[in-house]
C-alpha cells in the first residue's frame, strides 16, 4: 500500500494533506498512475510498505507521477521494511 501527503511548512506550523492516488493494472501487468493535483507543497512524503514486485513497480511508477506533478519539490520516502 502506498500513501502520499502533502506538507507546507507555515511558521512553525507543519500542514499535512493526503493526496488522491489511483492505480490501475493493465491486463497484461502495466501499472497506470493518476494522481490528484494540490496545492504547491513544501514537500511530498510518500509512506509504503512493499510487499510483492507489483508493489515495487507502483512505487516507481508514483514516483515519476509526483515529479512530473509536482517539478522541483522535494520528495521523501518512508519505508520501513524491504522484501
């Protein structure tokens, strides 16, 4: 499962939102990403935990989706554990 936020940082108060990511997976294993675009961060928090090579690709795939949404804005991976 992969979650991903949005954070501003206004003076000494950090706002967090969660973006709408939808996954589709074509018959033949392609993975489609569409996600939906806010307001400019300060930077993108992406949360996962990876549990099959379907997981990896999505991650990639979520990845190149926020840099070609969001150009120039840093992005942070969670992952606790890798299989």
């Amino acid at each position: 499962m992969i979650t991903v936020y949005s954070e501003t940082q206004e003076s000494s108060i950090c706002r967090q939102f969660k973006l709408d990511i939808q996954t589709l997976v074509f018959p033949g294993g392609e993975v489609q990403v569409t996600i939906d675009h806010k307001a400019d961060p300060d930077f993108l928090l992406i949360v996962t935990n990876l549990t099959s090579s379907q997981d990896v690709m999505t991650l990639l795939m979520v990845t190149d989706a926020l840099k070609l949404a969001y150009p120039g804005v840093p992005i942070r991976l969670e992952m606790p554990y890798v299989p």
